[in-house]
C-alpha cells in the first residue's frame, strides 16, 4: 500500500513539475533608469528581460521606495530581434496637469519579402499622487492610432513620427493641455 501510494505521489509531482518546466518564464532585470517626477531622482523604472517558449518580451514597473507599479509589457515574437526599450522620459506640462511617464519600445523586422524596419510603441501614463505616494493612470489613448507605427520598408519607404522623446513631447507641447 505505501510502495502503490508513493508512486501515485511521484507521478503526480513528476507530472506537475514536467508541466511547468515548459510553462515557465524567465525574468532577468536588464535595467534600471532613474526618474525624476517630483524631485530628483526619487523614482525609478525597472526593466525586466523575459523569456518563454514563445520568445523574449519586456516588463516594466515604476517605482518609489515605498511602492512598485507594474507599467506595462512589450512583446513581438514575430520580430527578427528580440524587443528593446529605447527611451524612457517625464514630460511635465507647463500647467498643474500632472506629469506624465514616456515609455518607446521597438522590435526590428527583416528578411522578409514585404517587411524590413522597426516597429514602435509609445505608452504614456500620467502619474498621480506626490513623492511619498503615487498612482498611474495609461492615457496612451490620446496619441490615438500614433501609438504604434512601423518605420521601414513596406511596398516602398514608410515612416514612423513619434521615434523618439523629442518628437513626443512636442506633440504633448500641443495636444496636452
């Protein structure tokens, strides 16, 4: 009875970890940028490189000293090379709106008959709160269908406008208010 037992037991513990040996993900932390939101340096954003069986995508958090907040994931498995977290940025309005958080990944397409270049996403989240506590809110919407462009070749050349923080942050120059 213990020996029937006992190889009920194994063969449920063997099924389980086989499951999840497959099932697993894999994070490393592959940076750390600091922020300043509403003094220097009090805020930072933690990226994380992940791995499944599916490919490498991204996860990043926001965070104080008293709180982490997980901000988004970035993942394009069809992409030749694995995603990549160009630029992070604050963009503070010159009015009391609050400040908001700048996020731009890319995943670079190539060898394919139609596809060559990068694809771009931008999140944009207002941070709520003060330096002791803070919430986010995603307000990625307002960039409408500009949140995600490709840049490359595509039946001919086709460009992406918001590549970079500059070009970003002038955009909320206008449209931010």
């Amino acid at each position: 009875m213990k020996k029937k037992s006992l190889i009920i037991f194994l063969s449920i513990l063997n099924s389980f970890f086989s499951q999840n040996l497959f099932a697993k993900k894999y994070c490393t932390q592959s940076e750390i940028i600091n922020l300043r939101i509403f003094e220097k340096n009090n805020y930072k954003l933690y990226s994380y490189s992940c791995s499944t069986s599916e490919g490498i995508y991204l996860k990043n958090f926001l965070g104080n000293s008293n709180k982490r907040i997980f901000l988004n994931e970035f993942a394009d498995f069809a992409a030749k090379e694995s995603p990549e977290l160009l630029a992070v940025s604050v963009y503070k309005a010159k009015t009391q709106k609050p400040p908001i958080l700048i996020t731009l990944h890319r995943a670079y397409y190539c060898c394919t008959p139609q596809l060559e270049g990068n694809i771009y996403k931008v999140n944009l989240y207002q941070i709520i709160g003060n330096k002791n506590n803070f919430s986010i809110r995603d307000v990625t919407n307002i960039l409408g269908e500009n949140s995600e462009g490709f840049e490359g070749q595509s039946e001919g050349q086709v460009f992406y406008k918001y590549k970079n923080i500059a070009s970003i942050k002038e955009w909320l120059e206008v449209n931010y208010k």
